[in-house]
C-alpha cells in the first residue's frame, strides 16, 4: 500500500461526503502534527502490539513506533490498551466459538479504490468468518465522543474488508465496534450486507467520485470542526451573512434562534478563533490588509535566574517561606495518567466528589437527561414522608 495520504481518506469521510471540495482544498495544505496526535500513534502501536504478540507475529514496525514516541506513555494509556485487547479478544473468541476458523486480522491494510480514486485505509482490527465479520477501531482521544451507528470510516473500512474476504467467507452481516476507553465509550452498530453495498452504490461511489474532482458545494455542520480550510471558508461567513440578513429586522426570535443560529453557534466560535489565527499569520508572511496592522502584544516579565533572585530577596530580610507558593496537587487527569485509571480509582475511592455541572443548552437528541432545576436545589434535602 503507497505510504503517502490519500486525498479521500476514510477518516476524514465525514467531511467529504457532506462537503465535496473539502478534501481537495485539505489537500493543497501541509499535513500537520501535534502533541495529541503523537500520544495516538504510539498508543495504537502498543494496541497493535498487544495483539500481535498474542497472534505470535511480528511487532517490528510496532516497537519502532514505540520508540519514537515513548515520552508520551502513561500508565493511563496501559490501561487504555488493555482494556482494547480484552474487547478485540472478547469478540474474537465469541467469533471462534461459533466458527472454529474464525480469524484475526490486525493493522489490515485495505484497497479502497472501487469504491474512493485512489483511496486506501487500515482498519486496526478485523475478525472474520462466515456469516459475520467484525471491524474495530481504537480511538485514544477524549475530546469527542465518536458513534459506531452509521459511521462513513467504519463503513469505508468494512466495505475494503468485505471485498477482501468475501470469496473465502460467506458474509452476510458486519458488525463495527468503536473503542474509546478514556471516555469509558464502546459503541456498537450492526448492518446488514447487503445494505452496506446499497449505500456504496448509491452514497459513497457517487459522492466521492465528485469529491475526487473537488466539485459540488459547500456545505456547513458539525464536520466543519475538523476541517483544516475552515478559516478561509466562504460558505461559512455567507451563512453568517445570511443569519443577520433574515428573521426579524431588529432581534432574535426564538424560531429563528433554534432553527438559524443555534446549530451552527459552535461552528462560528471555531471559525472566528480560526480566522484570527489565519489572518495573523497572512500579515507575520507579509501579506497587508488593509486597515489592520501587527503590534507587540502584552508582554509578562520573567524571572532569567531564579535561584539567585531568591538569594537576594533572602539577604534584603524577606523569610523564604514568602517567596514561593504553597505546595499544588495536580489534576484529576493528570494523577490518572501518573498511576492509571483502574489502580487511580481504587486508589481515590471516597476522597473525590463531583459537583453538578454548569446548565447547557444542547439539541434535544443528547442523550444527557433534561436540567431539572427543582432535582438540584432539593438534591441533599432529607425529606421526611411520615
């Protein structure tokens, strides 16, 4: 399989199904790293890892990755890997108790080339045999929580898979399971085959063959979060523009507000923040806009030998114990990560407490239940029924 990205990548399929030039206007920009996803690769190497050893395989590229990236293992991530073997081999063994050659198949490099141009993907983990097959995907990050119901990557994935195998095994439906162990997250959806060929046929192929071309519209939602142009999309600020230009002339009516602003609130807090960063960076490049200009920001002085600053304070009569701060306990997160999660919570078991949250106003299908002011007020009343 070719070692560069595709254009039409599986994991970015969300976006380029509900906004065909996205990808082809992601692809002219440079591929960016960063602490989170270094801390994933090399996550997904032990997970990797875990299994191969259990196949008896070789871990060669795995403990490469092992090395490279060691300073952001933890004993959280331990526990996270664990928890995704125990669940691979679960279902593993669910599929070899009902079909004795029932396989496992990890790091799977996928064709994905008829269904996506010149598309390919690797699924973390496969288990085939007749009848069934199954395909998983470990998620390390926690700052979104990823639904397995019709998943496009999971799809993408299960498609490639299903070609693979489908002369040797006779697979009539697929299961995709979603592991996100930090936010302590399994979710799980099952589609028929045929069903899956429907929707290749009639959504993927098609859209993605005009994605391919960087054609079709815009289109804004909830995909736009993880768009790497957002900060210069144009359909985002129409929207905008087309926000102030309808509904009441002076305010904000509640139909207007549910249906016009509040979908796409946390859309426009992104792309402001974004188009900030953007239109800095133009200007640093040299690139003038006009009215604007580039100034020193607020500056915070800093202390360049603190030891010997301390000294001096000492010996001028300040006492020691003035000069620094009280001890700070670290986060919750971070102490997890120190001893990882399982042994935390043992650990804390009767020592932390979590306090309610802060009202929010969310769509109506969150699956958090409805603010109930009058549950909170009474929540540590004792009544008494006699």
């Amino acid at each position: 399989m070719p070692s560069t990205h595709a254009i039409l990548s599986p994991s970015g399929a969300v976006k380029w199904l509900n906004c065909s030039p996205s990808a082809v206007l992601e692809a002219a920009l440079p591929d960016s790293s960063s602490d989170y996803t270094r801390e994933g690769t090399l996550a997904h190497a032990y997970c990797a890892k875990a299994l191969k050893t259990y196949l008896k395989q070789s871990t060669e590229s795995e403990d490469k990755e092992i090395e490279e990236y060691s300073e952001y293992h933890t004993a959280e991530m331990d526990d996270c890997v664990e928890t995704y073997k125990q669940i691979v081999l679960d279902e593993f063994m669910s599929a070899k108790h009902k079909a004795s050659d029932a396989k496992l198949h990890v790091e799977r490099q996928l064709d994905l080339t008829r269904y996506i141009p010149h598309s390919f993907g690797t699924s973390d983990c496969v288990i085939i045999s007749d009848e069934e097959m199954v395909v998983l995907d470990f998620k390390y990050g926690k700052g979104v929580e990823v639904d397995a119901t019709n998943n496009p990557q999971m799809m993408i994935y299960a498609l490639g898979a299903y070609d693979e195998f489908s002369l040797d095994y006779d697979i009539e439906k697929i299961k995709m399971i979603i592991v996100q162990p930090r936010l302590n997250h399994v979710s799980s959806f099952e589609l028929q085959t045929v069903d899956l060929v429907k929707w290749a046929a009639e959504v993927l192929i098609p859209r993605a063959a005009i994605a391919f071309q960087g054609e079709g519209e815009q289109n804004v939602g909830s995909w736009c979060r993880f768009c790497k142009v957002k900060s210069q999309c144009k359909k985002i600020a129409e929207l905008g523009s087309a926000m102030v230009n309808s509904g009441d002339k002076y305010k904000l009516d509640k139909e207007f507000l549910s249906k016009q602003v509040l979908p796409f609130l946390s859309t426009f807090k992104a792309w402001i923040g974004e188009v900030e960063t953007f239109a800095l960076n133009q200007a640093l490049q040299g690139q003038k806009i006009d009215g604007y200009k580039v100034v020193e920001g607020r500056s915070i002085r800093k202390i360049t030998d603190t030891d010997k600053l301390v000294n001096k304070l000492i010996e001028s009569g300040i006492a020691e114990t003035e000069l620094y701060k009280p001890k700070e306990v670290r986060s919750l997160s971070d102490l997890e990560k120190l001893v990882g999660k399982k042994k935390f919570y043992g650990l804390s078991k009767g020592l932390i407490y979590k306090p309610n949250g802060k009202p929010t106003l969310v769509p109506v299908d969150d699956k958090r239940e409805e603010w109930n002011s009058a549950i909170v007020d009474f929540k540590d009343i004792d009544i008494d029924n006699n």
